[in-house]
C-alpha cells in the first residue's frame, strides 16, 4: 500500500504532532509538530523538518544549527494523529543544547535535572 498524508489526521490548524527518537539507541528525542508540505519535504529530502508555529515557517532540523536530524524511518501510530520519525541525529536535539528535549524527570513531586547541556 502507497503512502497517502491525506489519510493522516491534522488538527483544525493542520498540523500533526511528531516525535522524534534516535533510530539506533530508542532514545526519544524531542517533539514538534509537522503539516502536509513539511510532512512531504521530509520524505523528498530525507532531511526532517517539521513546521514552526510561532516563526509560521518551515524548520528544517539544524538548517542554523547544524545538529541534523536524517530520516531513517517514518511511522504512523494506529489513530494516524501522530508520527513517530526515527532519525539519525548530529548533535543535540534540543534548543538548550542537551541530546534529548526530555532531560527533566518529576520524582516525589520534584523536578530532577537528568540531561546537562553538552559541551
């Protein structure tokens, strides 16, 4: 079966929320949120991008950066609201320069710092 994105389910803004997991540790990485074009360039370039609501523009993983996300797969969970890319990341993944955008665990009603930002 081909591959449609008009059969995924986009919010009433047309996006879709994605997540972001390294493809060879399982590490989760960060989530952002795709529509139907950036959906589609990802697939055509391989190069994830996902779509910035607040710059209203594409985002092109590490384009300023340089902390790349690669597409290796790209998944549709079962409801097809929600994508799962697996990716091969250059550099952290989150804005405050940690790996992961998941670096903060709630422990006994605490936050604990898990991630430091890298060097």
């Amino acid at each position: 079966m081909s591959f449609d994105d008009a059969r995924l389910k986009y919010d009433a803004n047309g996006l879709i929320p994605c997540i972001a997991q390294d493809h060879a540790t399982g590490e989760v990485l960060m989530m952002a949120w795709m529509n139907v074009a950036s959906v589609r360039q990802t697939l055509e370039t391989g190069r994830v991008t996902y779509w910035s609501r607040s710059r209203a523009a594409f985002w092109v993983k590490g384009e300023t950066s340089g902390h790349v996300q690669r597409l290796v797969e790209l998944r549709v969970d079962c409801d097809r609201d929600c994508l799962l890319v697996l990716v091969e990341q250059t550099g952290p993944a989150c804005h405050t320069n940690r790996r992961s955008c998941f670096y903060t665990a709630v422990r006994d009603g605490e936050e604990v710092v898990l991630i430091e930002p890298m060097a």
